[in-house]
C-alpha cells in the first residue's frame, strides 16, 4: 500500500503545531511562576537615610582622605543585567543540567578602578580613564554548594569552569582554581565570568539621580 504525501505533511503539520503550543505554555507558565508575589518594595524614606548615611560617612571620608571625588553610585542597563543572569544558567546547564535557579545568585563586590598608570589592564576594553580610582561594583555568580559540615553556603564560582562546581578540593586544603587560563597565551590574564564596566556618577552626571 503506498503512503499518501499529503497525509503524511497534515501529521506532520499537526505534530509540530502541538510541539509549539506545548512550547509556548510551558515558557508562559515558568515566566508566571517568576513573577508570583507582591514585587520588593522599601519606603522612600528608608532609601534616602540609607543613600546620605553613606555619603555623610563613608564617601565623605573617602573623599577627605584620598583627595578624590568618588562615585556613589553604579547604573547597569537591564538588557546587560538580564544577559549576564541568562549567560550564567546557560553555561551552568552545559556543565549540570540538575542545577536548579534556586541554587544560583549573584555576588556585589564592592570596587575600585585603578591609577590611571596602571591603566593597561584594561587595554582590550574601552574604559574613559575618567573612571581612575572611582568606586564601582563587580558582580560574579554564585552556587548553593554543601559544606564538610552539611551547611549549604553560596560559594563564588565559575560557571565556565567544572572544577568550580564543588569544593572537594578546598576542603583537602588544595588551591581551588576559579579562573581558566586563556587558551592565546599563558601570559594572558585569567578570566572569570563576572560583570562590571557600568556608569558611576560621578563622572557621569548627577540630573538623573532621585536620592
């Protein structure tokens, strides 16, 4: 008995529209469950007691002491701060497909930039040397991991490298590498996956800032 094509194009047809609308409600219901509960919120009075405690204090005193005019804050565009986010679960699927997002996160170093003398480590990045000795914040991954004691703590790691998944090898006391070597030139730096170069005011202007 010959097959007939039209037939078989028809199933085919249908087995991939079920295929997409399956697709579909599957992503529409994970990004319901992202967006469940009331959004974070914190008064408008809590924010700028916070914002002039540290510039009455901290900055000030920096500002004293290091003769600068330093930053007070970092602005990173949301298409870069959802890139970085998704960046993160992808390679980490790529390694272990069983992590769950609930065991990921996100860690803010508090930074400086360095004299504009040493300014050659950013010689592949476009970065105005304006930024020179100017706090700003870096942001790198983090993974729930147990400890010797069955404690989960959230550990820096890399997630493009394997060997940063576990800290098997801390424990025995060893170097647990976070970084991998570029593979152009061992002289290279090391590189980790993290997030920084956002725009700090100053020197960026003050116009936009509410607090």
């Amino acid at each position: 008995m010959e097959s007939n094509p039209t037939f078989s194009y028809v199933i085919a047809f249908v087995s991939g529209a079920i295929a997409l609308y399956l697709f579909q409600k599957l992503f529409n219901n994970s990004n319901k469950d992202r967006s469940v509960g009331k959004p974070n919120t914190m008064s408008e009075k809590a924010i700028q007691l916070m914002v002039n405690n540290y510039r009455d204090i901290q900055l000030a005193l920096i500002n004293k002491t290091l003769g600068i005019n330093d930053a007070h804050s970092v602005w990173f565009d949301f298409k870069t701060l959802k890139k970085f986010t998704s960046d993160i679960e992808n390679e980490t699927k790529k390694v272990d497909r069983g992590i769950a997002e609930e065991r990921l996160g996100l860690r803010f170093y508090y930074a400086a930039y360095p004299k504009v003398d040493n300014w050659d480590i950013f010689r592949n990045l476009s970065i105005s040397k304006e930024l020179a000795e100017k706090h700003t914040l870096i942001m790198v991954p983090t993974l729930k991991i147990k400890d010797s004691l069955g404690n989960y703590l959230d550990y820096d790691f890399n997630p493009l490298d394997a060997t940063t998944y576990t800290r098997n090898r801390k424990e025995k006391g060893e170097v647990l590498r976070t970084m991998s070597i570029s593979a152009d030139s061992e002289t290279q730096a090391l590189e980790v996956m993290a997030q920084n170069h956002g725009q700090t005011i100053p020197p960026a202007v003050t116009v936009v800032e509410n607090y």
